[in-house]
C-alpha cells in the first residue's frame, strides 16, 4: 500500500481500536489526539522525522514498545500511522481549505456539541516537539489564536483558567475558534518553515538495520532503504 493512500473506514477502525486497546499505554493517543498531534507536525516550523515523533503516540516510557502480537502487526500499525500521517500533510499542499480537526462531536439536551480537547491536547504536544522554535509566533498578532489552543489542551493551566473550560459549552467555543486558528498558523509557518536538518546534532547514532526506516514505510530499515538497489 502505497504511503501516499489515504486510510479507508476499515483500516481507520482497526488502527482506532488498536490505539484503545492495552498494547499501548494508558496514556497513548486516540485517533482524535492524534490527529492534532499529526497536524501540528504537519504544519509546524520544522520538519520532525516520523523515528523522534512516533515514540510519544503510544503512551509508553521511555525504549519501551507497544505489545505487537508480531513484527508483522508492528510493520502493519507503523505503516497505518505513518500513512494517516501523510494524509494530513497532503490535505495541507494540495487542498488545505478542505482541512478539519478530528473533533469528538456529541449531543447534550439537543444541542450538537463539539469536544476538541483531546485533539487541542495532540496539537500542544506536537508543539513540544520544537517549542524553542514555536516561540517565534507568539511575538506576532497571531499570538491569541493559540490561546484556545492552550486553554484546551495545555497539561496544566491555571485556577484562574480552569473556568473558561469547565463546562461543555465553553469547551465547544474554544473548539471553534481553534479550527478558525489553524488555516492561519499555517500560513504562517509555511513560508519559514525549515528541514530541521541543522537541529540534527552530528554525533546522533546511525539508524540501526533492526529500526523502524525513517522514511514512514513501517517496515525495518534493513528490509527498507537499507536494502540497497534492486538487481533486475
């Protein structure tokens, strides 16, 4: 399957219900966090391989894997995240006005509300990944519209802040205004955004033949672009 193919319900289920399920951490994350998490990588300040990014999907200490039932299920799993992944960042380049959040939408009392904390929540840690480099937005005029952004999914905010998401119908405000926010941080970032090649510190490791390729193929990089050429 070819990393550029966007996922069918099927595969987006059976990536969902793996994600729930105890082979990951209790704090790993569900497709919606995910989601966030993915799109925040996708139109951040620098590119972040899919080997520093993976790690903090499942929830888990640090050099510990998720219980895979096989190498396959683990090449299988990678090779969904990795496609979900690319699915966002094309969304990006080729048509970005048709972007969505991943909201949690319910109904309370009749009313559709949308949920976007745990998306809020993948979007911040995604954040993490270069918050030296995110600091240069907070010194324009687009500084609020990452507010919602925190208040919804920041790990701690303040007392004081805590009442502005404490009832479902704040939470639902703050949802919009971060799906307004985010055609904006894009446009932002995407004029400056870099390779992140100069952030590579020249005494990291080599990729090891047994690691998961960079490339996002899922598969292990001896069995990947470590292969070598194919002999026809």
């Amino acid at each position: 399957m070819h990393l550029d193919q966007p996922l069918s319900d099927k595969e987006f289920d059976e990536l969902d219900n793996f994600l729930m399920s105890d082979a990951v951490g209790d704090e790993g994350m569900t497709m919606d966090a995910l989601h966030g998490y993915l799109t925040a990588i996708a139109i951040g300040p620098e590119f972040i391989p899919l080997s520093e990014w993976l790690p903090n999907v499942w929830g888990l200490e640090d050099d510990e894997q998720p219980k895979f039932t096989s190498d396959k299920q683990a090449e299988r799993i990678i090779n969904l995240i990795a496609r979900f992944s690319n699915e966002v960042m094309i969304t990006f380049e080729v048509a970005p006005k048709e972007f969505e959040p991943l909201f949690c939408v319910y109904d309370l009392d009749g009313k559709e509300i949308i949920d976007g904390e745990a998306w809020a929540w993948g979007f911040w840690e995604g954040m993490q990944l270069r918050a030296d480099a995110w600091e240069a937005i907070k010194s324009t005029s687009l500084e609020p519209l990452l507010r919602p952004i925190y208040l919804l999914g920041a790990d701690e905010i303040t007392e004081e802040e805590t009442k502005l998401v404490d009832e479902p119908s704040k939470c639902h405000k703050l949802s919009i205004e971060v799906e307004a926010a985010i055609p904006h941080i894009h446009q932002y970032w995407l004029p400056l955004r870099t390779s992140g090649v100069g952030t590579v510190k020249r005494d990291a490791p080599k990729q090891g033949r047994n690691d998961i390729c960079n490339c996002g193929s899922g598969k292990k990089y001896k069995n990947c672009c470590g292969a070598g050429p194919t002999v026809h």
